[in-house]
C-alpha cells in the first residue's frame, strides 16, 4: 500500500497554555516495498508522524492516504474501517517489551489473532509462523516473556505485531537500550522482513542504521520535512546542518579518499563492502 500525507498539520492540547504544533503542513509519500527511515531530532514530530499511519491520531488539518484509507478529521467511515487498517498497518512502539503481558511467549504473539477472531488452534499457528519468523523457535513457546533477556523480549514484541500479517511495519526506535549484537540480530530480520514484501518505516537516531539499512529517508526538522531522498543523496549533503552525524562509514570513506585510495563509493553499504573496496584499491 501507497503512504501519501497531503498538507498534515497536527496540534497537541489545541486552545490551552500546553499547546504545540507538532507537525506543520507534512507533505510526503512512502513508497511501497521501501525501507524508510525517518530521522531528526528529539521533537522534530516524528514519533507523532507515524502514529498517523494507524489512526492513533487524525490530523487537526489535512488527510493522510495508506491504500484506500483516509486519515482526515471528520471522516466518519474511515472510523467505521480503523480496525482493518490496524491490521495492514503494524506500529511497534519504542520499547515495545513493555506491552508484554501473557504468561506464556506464545499465548502472547496469539493475543491479536485471537482478538480478531481467529481460533484458538489457527491463533497459535499464526504465532508459532510469527516467532519463527523472528528466529524464536519452539524452545521459546512455553517460556515466560519476563524471562527473556532485552533483545528476546523485543523480537516477541513485534513478533505480535507481525501476527496480524501487517502489509506495512512501523517501528519507533527499535533498537534503543539493545547492545550490538542485539541490534544487528534484530535490524537483519527486519531488512528479511522488507526483502519478503513488508513496507518498512522505522524511525532511529542512529545515522549508520540508515546508511546501511534504508532505500529511502526523511529528514524533519520542527514538525516539517526538509529533506526526503535516498541515503546515497543526503550523505553527499552536510548533513550536520540537519543537527545529524556523518555516519561512521562515510567518514572512514573519506578519510581513505584524502590519503589517495580510489575506492568506489558506490559499491560501499557497510562494513564488509568497505573492506573489500579497500583491498582492491591497495592492490591497483
């Protein structure tokens, strides 16, 4: 499904002292199949943003269009529809372990099923597929949520959101609070996750992710888009005039090409192709 926000403003507490613009007129669209990351400071409206895409929040003026969906205010139908769209749209919040609640892993991936109308038999086979999916197999079924360590807790997390085969996965800050190793388990099976059909919107402070990771990003800057592009054009930016860091790559690809190794920059994507590139340039 097509993501196309039209003129999207968005004002938290309107007409009391709290008031405050989160978005101010977000035109943008995501495209289908993508792996989007959305980057910015804390406050630039991000995490505000996405929570449009599942009707979490209906704009204060403008609409948002996922498929056939209309997020605006005042329309009544796509109230009538939201559950559907849950369904299409999966939003994984910012440490999503704390929606854990079941006594058993598995009972808990099949809660959302089950809400939705599934039996009890196909539930946990649909959980079962969701946890695999996510590299839990059945020596996790039977085990309590708490007693999983950060990054386990996580992947049984989404693993719930994917239990509703989503067509679109949202994440917020998936990784935070996980160590490197979690991080990079957890980033591969989402990319898998895009490489089979899933839309991926996942908003990190963390530039390398994108630069390794994402086919598209958008830059927001006080509640507006200043930039949405591929990662290959924003790193050709300064991209510190968007208060973000160069990422750790292109700054080792930089300093390689000042000292006269010739690399080719475009088959660069991490840090295996770097190495390799490299190589070949000591060699010529």
């Amino acid at each position: 499904m097509s993501i196309k926000f039209n003129q999207v403003f968005y004002t938290y507490s309107p007409n009391t002292p709290f008031e405050h613009e989160a978005l101010n007129g977000v035109s943008l669209e995501i495209k289908e199949g993508s792996f989007t990351c959305l980057v910015g400071q804390t406050g630039c409206g991000k995490s505000t943003l996405i929570q449009h895409l599942n009707g979490l929040l209906i704009p204060s003026s403008g609409e948002v269009l996922v498929g056939e969906y209309i997020n605006t205010k005042g329309n009544r139908k796509m109230r009538k529809k939201i559950r559907d769209l849950r369904r299409k749209v999966g939003l994984v919040f910012q440490f999503s372990e704390n929606q854990l609640f079941e006594e058993t892993v598995e009972s808990d991936v099949a809660f959302g099923p089950l809400n939705f109308g599934a039996k009890k038999e196909d539930a946990l086979k649909i959980a079962h597929d969701a946890l695999n999916q996510l590299g839990l197999d059945e020596s996790f079924y039977q085990k309590s949520p708490f007693d999983l360590s950060g990054g386990e807790k996580r992947r049984v997390a989404i693993a719930g959101v994917l239990a509703l085969k989503p067509d679109i996965l949202v994440l917020d800050e998936p990784t935070a609070g996980l160590d490197p190793r979690g991080t990079r388990e957890l980033l591969n099976l989402i990319k898998n996750l895009n490489k089979d059909g899933t839309t991926i919107i996942l908003v990190t402070h963390d530039i390398n992710i994108v630069y390794e990771y994402a086919t598209d990003v958008v830059v927001m800057h006080n509640g507006k888009v200043v930039e949405a592009s591929s990662p290959a054009e924003l790193f050709k930016e300064d991209v510190e005039q968007y208060s973000l860091e160069t990422p750790m790559i292109q700054k080792v690809i930089k300093t390689c090409l000042d000292n006269g190794l010739k690399l080719d920059v475009a088959n660069i994507k991490d840090i295996d192709t770097l190495v390799n590139e490299i190589a070949k340039a000591r060699k010529k």
